[in-house]
C-alpha cells in the first residue's frame, strides 16, 4: 500500500475483538503506525495510514475507521522544521545533548 | 532547535569525535547508501576498542522515524560533555551522577550509529514524508511506487517468511516491492543493513544492541516471530520441524529463550521504562516484540539469534525502542519531540548504568 500522489490519513482503526484486527490486518495489509491497543471492552485499535480510498476499504463489520489527521500534509507541515545547511559545520560548534549537566 | 538534515546527523558524529578525542573515535562504516552516502558512527569510551563489554546503538533506519537520530546524537553529547567536565547528568526528574557517568564510559564501550538510512530520511524530510525504507530501485523495474527495502525486515532471521510461518500467521512483511514492509530479495541484500552487521562483527564484546524506532512508548525485548518460552528448547527459529507453525498466538508453537536471557532482557528493558518514567511521566511498557501478529527479519531478534545460529558469536541480548505517543505521530512538533528525546535519553543512561552491577 504505497502511494505517493494521494495524501496518507492517519485513522484509527478498532475491531470489536483481538481477532478481527488480525484478520483485517491479514487481509488488508495497511500500514500500521504503533502496536495495538486493548480496551477493557474487548476491543482492539491500531493506528494505520491509508488514502482515503484505502482507509474506506478497511471498514467491515465489527470494525470502525476514524480518520485522525492528513498525515501528509502534517509531514509536509514539519519538512520545515528540518534544519538548513549544517548548524555543525563551524569548526566551534558541537552537538549539546538536552540534560543538564551537574 | 529543529530536527536535523542528513548532512547535520552526519557533521554532528563527526565533530563529536573531534571534540572529544580522549573518549571517542570515528567510526568510517563500510558501504556507503545505495545512493553513495558515508555513513559513520562514534565509538564512546576511555579505554581502548575491546576492553570491556559493548552496547551497540542504531537509528534511523525507519525514514520517517524522524527523532530517532536526534535520540542518539543527543545522548552520545550529553554523555561525552558531562564525563569531560565531571558532572553527572539531569533529565528532568531522573538524574546520574558524575560517578555514574564515568563509569560508564571508563567501564562499558558504546558505539552509536545514528543514521543507518541516510537516503530514505533525506526522501522522507524533503520529499515524501511518509516513507519508510531505504531508496533501493534495484527490484522496482523503473516503477518508483516499488522503490525501497525495509531495512528492519532484511536481517537474517527467518528471512524465508512462507516456510518460516503458518499461514495464517500473516507475518508483518512481504515480499512484494511495492509493499511498505519489502523485506528485498534475500538477506542482508541491503548496504545499510550490511553496515549493521559490519558493526556487530567488527565489535565482538558487543552484549547489547538498541535499535531506536517510532513510536508507541514501548520498549521491546526478543522474540518477534512468536510468544516466548523457556520450557522448550526444540522449540526454537532453527528446527525445521516447526516450520509452518510459528506466529499464531495461543497455539503450541512459542520461540525458545533461555530463562535467565528472559530474566536479562526484562531487567534492562524495565530499567529502560523506570529512567524514562523518572523524566516526567511517561509509562513505557516493556515487553517482548511479538504482539497480535509476528515479524521477522529485523535487527534485535537478528542480534540475539546470531549467537545461537553460529556458536562462534557471541550473546547479544536485542532491544527495539519505539519512543512517542500516539499524539506526536512520526513527526512531532521539535518542541514535543525535545520532551521524548530527554525522555528516551534518561532511558538509555540508565540501560547503561544497568548493564554495569
Ligand atoms: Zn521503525
């Protein structure tokens, strides 16, 4: 399931037990971001990323798909959070790790 | 602060190794990308190469895993700056010692390799920020939607997934390119994986071996092709009497660990957790890898295994973290990932520290 024209969603897939996520997981193959969840109700949830088309064919029943977020356009949002040039390259600059020393 | 570009992963291990060089060196890996990037890592210790125990810790594998470089340059700075100055170390709540940190680098030798897959993060970070593997189009016959092999699926562990599992396993990877889990045409066909290998051959007191992915705040132990036992030693990756009867959950079939590597693993991964809890909160679960469906071919069961499948090796007890919530997603704001990078860092000094009593 790759696809790079279409934006990926971030959904939250739950099935109403541990084996029908594994079957859906089985059949449909998404691509699935974290481990899954058990709730206290029996239910099972993972996080998947899909286009919208894709996202849709994951729904059957005793399984519901919730879209999160457009993780594409998130990811976009981010790529400009990456750094420029190379803060490492004056011959004084070293990496700082973020505790304190003391 | 922002996340760190491919050139800055890399200049960052390098002016490590030039500003500390009583207690670091640099570390040429092998193989250049598929694309033609050196990679490099850092040797951290005040004792020459081999004297003591090693702790070999990767990143970046995962291109869209973006933090995970950020974790491990941040954690070999902070090790190296406060051993130089005589000072102990504080993450938010958790805190070591200057007595600690010098032991650990006076009594335990780390190598970090923070970038393994220079390509696909270069990729992920300007192009498609979603993308997982390496960059590789040897298999994709000029199709770019069959691009990339995923490197934590092409180590040498059950690789032959359809004799390996039962088929209604369904073991997370494929053999199809186009699949974000391709795990490429045989074992190690990858130069990125092979620079791996290349470090746990070329460190042969290596005893512990981090992988660092996203995300779910977890930190997982060995096996990931089934449940574990520790009843049972037939029962393990190289009978073939139980291939077509491995990954399914609950059936007789569960992966041979000895008990007291059980016990080892455990103990680290827990102090892993209770470091990381110390900082602020978060509970990470430790836990062994296998959960709802089964995996092969990635680096932590490849570490363990290598020992059992040529005596000639030594153990290495294998860890993948996945640091993160489900909030942050791959890509969480610079400011929230600063929180998860002190957060796993405190994790893994007080791995460190561990591996030492
Ligand atoms: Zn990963």
């Amino acid at each position: 399931m790759s696809s790079t024209s279409q934006p990926v969603l971030r959904v939250r897939v739950t099935a109403q037990d541990a084996e029908t996520l594994r079957a859906l997981l089985r059949d449909a193959r998404p691509d699935v971001g974290g481990r899954p969840r058990r709730a206290d109700d029996g239910s099972c949830s993972i996080e998947a990323y899909a286009t919208a088309e894709q996202a849709t064919a994951l729904e059957r029943e005793g399984v519901s798909v919730t879209t999160i977020e457009n993780a594409t356009a998130t990811g976009r949002a981010r790529q400009a959070e990456v750094g420029k040039g190379d803060r490492f390259a004056p011959a004084d600059a070293v990496p700082h790790g973020l505790a304190v020393k003391a | 602060m922002t996340y760190l570009n491919i050139t800055e992963v890399d200049s960052a291990v390098t002016s490590l190794a030039t500003a500390y060089p009583a207690t670091s060196e640099l570390i040429d890996l092998p193989e250049p990308s598929v694309e033609g990037r050196a990679g490099h890592a850092l040797r951290i210790g005040a004792t020459p190469a081999g004297t003591h125990d090693c702790a070999v810790l990767i990143g970046g594998v995962h291109a869209r895993e973006w933090g995970s470089c950020e974790i491990l340059v941040h954690f070999a700075a902070d090790l190296l700056e406060a051993y130089e100055a005589g000072t102990g170390l504080v993450y938010g709540g958790t805190s070591f010692t200057g007595d600690q940190v010098r032991k650990i680098l006076d009594e335990l030798e780390l190598v970090v390799f923070p970038l393994v897959n220079p390509d696909g993060r270069l990729y992920s970070q300007t192009v498609d920020p979603m993308w997982r593997k390496n960059r590789d189009p040897a298999q994709s016959g000029g199709d770019p939607d069959r691009i990339g092999v995923d490197i934590n699926r092409n180590y040498d562990f059950l690789f032959d997934f359809r004799t390996a599992f039962d088929p209604a396993a369904a073991p997370r990877v494929s053999d199809d390119p186009s699949d974000l889990v391709y795990q490429g045409p045989r074992p190690f066909s990858e130069p990125e994986t092979r620079n791996v290998r290349w470090l746990l051959d070329a460190y042969p007191r290596t005893r512990w071996f981090i992988d660092v992915h996203s995300y779910s705040e977890d930190m997982l132990t060995v096996w990931g092709d089934d449940e574990n036992q520790s009843l049972d030693s037939a029962q393990n990756f190289l009978n073939h009497v139980f291939d077509h009867r491995r990954g399914v959950p609950g059936d007789a079939y569960a992966e041979y660990l000895p008990k007291s590597d059980a016990d080892d693993s455990k103990v680290l991964a827990e102090q892993f957790c209770t470091g990381v809890q110390g900082v602020r909160g978060r509970a990470y679960t430790p836990m062994s890898g296998f959960q709802l469906y089964p995996t092969c071919g990635t680096s932590d069961d490849y570490a363990y295994s290598r020992h059992r499948a040529d005596e000639h090796k030594g153990k290495i007890l294998g860890f993948t973290v996945e640091w993160g919530d489900q909030r942050g997603g791959f890509h969480p704001p610079w400011p929230q990932m600063e929180r998860d990078v002190l957060d796993v860092d405190a994790g893994l000094v007080q791995f460190c520290v561990s591996t030492l009593v």
